[in-house]
C-alpha cells in the first residue's frame, strides 16, 4: 500500500502545480503592459495639457547605509521630463448595463 499511496501523492502534486502555475500566468496576462514613459513614471504622472511630468527622481545621496556603504536616503528633485514619450493608452468607455 505504501508504493500505491506515494504514487497517488506524486501525481496530485503535479496536477495542483500545474493549476497554480496556470492560474499564475493568467493573472500576469489579463495585467496588460504599463504605460510608463522614458523617465519611468506612468502615463497618470504627466500633464494631459502640457504634458510635463510630476514625479520626483533621485538626486545627491543625503544618507548611505554604515553596513554596505550604499545610498540609503536621496534628495527628491522634481522629474525634467517634457513630454510623456511612453506607448498611448487606449481611452476607456462606459456603456450602460443593458437590462431586459
């Protein structure tokens, strides 16, 4: 009996991997790509008028870590971004529930 019961062990955990790992992929697909522009900031950060960015970037290190010596704390200087540059988002609709 123990040959049988590994096997059955065996077999439900390949099929409970496969579901989790389809589930995984269709929850990246539906996602979609980002409409982040070349200065990293996403298409909702940049004026619809003027197109300038209002985001922050990393400026001088104002602090670094004692333990790696690596940037910890940076001054925040605003984006010099002009025009967001990134792919055109597809404008959204609402359409009204049909109700019979």
């Amino acid at each position: 009996m123990g040959v049988i019961e590994g096997i059955i062990g065996v077999l439900l955990g390949i099929a409970v991997g496969r579901l989790w790992r389809a589930d995984a992929r269709r929850a990246t697909a539906d996602q979609g790509p980002k409409p982040v522009c070349g200065c990293s900031h996403h298409h909702s950060m940049h004026d619809p008028k003027t197109g300038q960015c209002h985001g922050t970037v990393n400026g001088r290190v104002l602090q670094t870590s004692s333990y790696l010596d690596r940037p910890v704390v940076w001054d925040q200087l605003p984006c010099k971004c002009r025009q967001y540059s990134g792919p055109v988002p597809l404008p959204e609709y609402t359409a009204q529930e049909i109700v019979p």
